[in-house]
C-alpha cells in the first residue's frame, strides 16, 4: 500500500465514522413522520459541529432540509456565515436549494451517501459544487452506505404508499 | 384598451406598489450594514403574508438571505411548508439557494426587479422556475424598479470600496 492509498484509506474509515452517524440520526427523524435524511457539519479538525435531521414537518418550514438546519446551526456556532474548512455529510444528495445553501457558505467538501436522481443538485440534475459561472467550488463525492440510505428512503416510501 | 390590456394593466399597478415597498425595506437595511435587498410574499388575495431584508450578518447565517427570511416567515403565517398561490416579490434575481426554495415551496409567482449576472438562478446564470428536471414550475418575471434596486446596490458596494 501506498502512502496514498494509506492516506485514502484513513479518509474513508473517517467518512465511514461521520456516515453512520447520519444514517442513525435519520432512522430516528423516519419516527417523527419525517422522510428520514440527516446531515452533520463538522470542521477541519474532525469535531461535529452541528448536525440535523429533516424537519420539515415537525418546524413547518420550507427551509427544513436536513443540510440547511445543520448549517444554520453550524454558522450560529462558530459566529460566522462562513464555513471554510468544513465537510458536510448528508443521506441523500442535496437539492438545489441546500446545493446552493453549500455554494453560499463556501463549504470545502460535500460527502452524500444516495444520489437523487429527481432533484439532486451535486452532480443528479445538475453539480453546483463545480459550476462554472459560480464564486466558490468544492469537492463532492458519494460516500459510503448508500445502499442502507436508498433502502431506508424506499422502505418510508412504501410504508406510506400503503398506510395513504 | 383592450380587457386583456386592462388587466395587465392592473397586474402592473399592483407589481409596482409591492415593489416600492420591497425597496423601501431594502433601503432600510442597508443602515444596518447589509447589502440592501428585500423580499415580500403576497397571498392570492393581494395581502402580504411576510416580509424581509437581507439579515445575514444581523443573524449570522447563511440562510439570512432575503427571501429565504421572507419564506420561512411566510410558512410559519400560513402554518404550511407548501406557498401555493403566493408571489414573491424582491428587489434582486435570486441566488441558486433561494430560487431552490421557490421551488421546493411551490410558490406561484416571483417578480425581481433586476438581474444578478453573476448569481442569478431565475434566468441569468440558470433558470429554476422552469426545469425541465425538476416537478415544480412557476411564473418568473423581471418586474419594476429595476434601475432604483440597480443604483441602490451599485452605490452600496462603491460606498464599501471607498470605507475599506
């Protein structure tokens, strides 16, 4: 193994770490009524700042979305609009609206366990990480556990279909 | 005059009187020290349900755009994430966060009174109110004022350079 494969490797254990995290906080929002997403930001030195489920059910807000309430919460934390330096990890691929919300806080990495084929704004529909008429890129990747995210999604899906 | 000019007629009149109230907002904010911008939303039957300057740093958060702030205040009024029937009136083109959330509020209507070049996602750099990917479109609209809201900006980051 290469230093770089070393490296990469260190990378995924620790992406693997904050993605089960996520995955775990989005099986509890599913009890809440909510489609069960979460997100989490957390800063250069590996520390979770904020984290959120969907909730936009339970807040009756369009600006619900998993990634926007984590990094509401994570600006409220460190006084800044700007999160230079942080990573934000999600269920599900964000939508344009939360894809722009990341390009604002100039975010440094986007990890997302599913992609949305329907709506998905980093690399679905469209990649608002890399958009060239756009001031600030970064680096987005789908991560691990997507098959635990899809199935998660599908499963409430289809509970609801048959409780409707 | 025909009906139909009539009523655009109408349609203009009214898109102006909510417009000189969006800038006058906007003019207010800028003494707090934010780029001056603001949004109203108004119901189907002409009220205004909700109104907003820009108040990201006042609130430092990057979800204190304007018509982010007007939005959520609009849901939190109608007790409903979903704005059906609403227009959003604001004195910029929308960013990709925004016109997002437009889109994720099924809003009806939005009238900007000028472009963004460089941000813009109703028509400058992309257009979201009518994807064809995604499963909500709306009418958009480049509306009045648009040298007032043009002037008001222009003069606030010249005011800017000159303090820095």
């Amino acid at each position: 193994m290469t230093l770089k494969n070393q490296a990469n490797d260190g990378q995924q254990q620790i992406d693997l770490k904050f993605m089960k995290k996520a995955i775990a906080l989005a099986r509890k929002s599913e009890l809440a009524g909510e489609i069960p997403i979460a997100a989490l930001v957390v800063d250069k030195n590996g520390r979770i700042i904020s984290q959120s489920t969907n909730l936009r059910e339970t807040k009756t807000t369009v600006l619900g979305h998993a990634e926007l309430v984590a990094l509401h919460r994570a600006c409220k934390k460190l006084g800044s609009w700007r999160l230079n330096g942080c990573t934000l990890y999600v269920t599900l691929e964000p939508c344009f609206m939360c894809a722009g919300a990341l390009v604002q806080a100039r975010i440094d990495r986007v990890v997302f366990a599913t992609h949305d084929p329907k709506a998905g704004a980093l690399g679905s529909v469209a990649d608002l990480s890399n958009h060239e008429k756009l001031n600030h890129r970064f680096v987005t990747q789908q991560g691990p556990l997507q098959e635990e995210s899809s199935q998660m999604l599908k499963n409430f899906f289809k509970k609801k279909r048959t409780q409707n």
